[in-house]
C-alpha cells in the first residue's frame, strides 16, 4: 500500500506527465549501471531500464521504448571497486531479467539471448571471464549469477557508452542539464524547469501521508 501511496502521489502532483509505448516484437532488452561508493557505510547503488524491443533493434543502442521495470536499489555488500559495483548491477539486472523472459515466452514471444547493456568494459571481461581483476576472490559469489546465464546463452552482456546509458539516471544524481536530457526518454514531460520535480514537494509528501488521491 505505500508504493501505491507513492505512484497516486505522484500522479496527483504531476497529471501532465505520461509514458507512451511503442509498438514492438516484445524483445526484452536491458541497460545497467551502479555507482561506486555514493552511499553511507561504503555502499553502492545498481539500476537498471528494462524495455521491448524489436528484432532489428536488439544492437541498436539509440533505440529506447518505455520502460516496462526500472531498478534502483542499494547493493547490499560492500564492494571494493568500480568494475564490482558495475558486474553486480548487471546480475541484478539479470536476476530481474529470468522473471521478464519466462512471461514473455509464456504469453508467446520467444525470447533470444537478452542483451544486457554495460558502460564497465571491465564488468564485461568478468561476465565472460576474459580477464581478472585484482583481489577478484573477494567478489561475492552471487554476482557470478550472470556467468551462469550468458553460458546457458540467456543473455548476452554487451558495451554501450556511459553518455548513452539511460540506467546512469537511476544511480546518481546527475547535473541538470543530464537530467533533462534523460527524463524526456523515461517520462514525457510537458515542460521542464529547473524546479519542475522540486515545487511540489510537500503536495506529495502530504498525498503519501494522507493517501489523499482525489
């Protein structure tokens, strides 16, 4: 009830915002992303933007439909670099990902090996085991998930730009500017101002307490 709370609450304090769907062949694809050590205590953040696709769009990283699941959740160790914080997003995400595969292919959408896309070349070589970082035997060993998955060829973990990874917007807090520019492929806004997810603040803090919706 208060993610509920929270989404009418959003949607009281923003009604102009909207997400449109594209038409697609129901191609799962996925963007990840983490931030190394942006929390209290050492900890780091993973995201992800999960969305549809088509099939001649599956190595196209310019096309972005609307999200169908979006992450953004503390990684619950602490990890020692980067490239970690980046491999255990892209097991998140692929943990996610099993769940969207089985009901896609249940409502009858085949599904090819998932891309999953990573701006950590480094996160890369781990997925595939090309290359080991040092002190690589403290990495917790469920990260290695996706190891499993790619060999089983459920998904394939692929290079994308950091300046073109759409998950960065849900890891860190990004420059206005960025932030501008990356909310217009998650949510259509109407307008954008520097204040526009600012000014009503205590309108929705009052609807999530409330859970006045009307």
């Amino acid at each position: 009830m208060k993610k509920v709370a929270r989404m009418m609450g959003y949607v009281r304090a923003f009604p102009d915002n909207f997400t449109k769907y594209h038409k697609s062949d129901m191609i799962l694809k996925i963007q990840s992303d983490a931030s190394f050590n942006s929390r209290c205590k050492g900890k780091s953040v993973q995201g992800g933007i999960h969305y549809l696709t088509n099939h001649d769009k599956i190595h196209d990283n310019d096309y972005i439909n609307a999200p169908i699941n979006c992450i953004c959740s503390q990684i619950n160790v602490v990890v020692l670099s980067a490239a970690e914080a980046e491999y255990a997003a892209v097991s998140k995400n692929a943990r996610e990902g099993i769940y969207e595969r089985q009901i896609l292919e249940a409502m009858g959408y085949s599904q090819p090996a998932t891309t999953i896309l990573t701006d950590n070349e480094v996160a890369i070589g781990l997925t595939y085991d090309t290359l080991k970082q040092n002190a690589s035997k403290s990495i917790d060993i469920r990260f290695h998930f996706i190891r499993d998955r790619v060999r089983q060829k459920q998904f394939t973990v692929n290079f994308i730009e950091g300046v073109n990874n759409l998950a960065d917007f849900f890891t860190k807090s990004l420059p206005d500017a960025k932030f501008k520019e990356l909310i217009h492929k998650i949510v259509k806004v109407p307008f954008i101002s520097t204040d526009h997810f600012q000014r009503n603040k205590s309108n929705r803090s009052n609807i999530y307490r409330n859970n006045k919706f009307n």
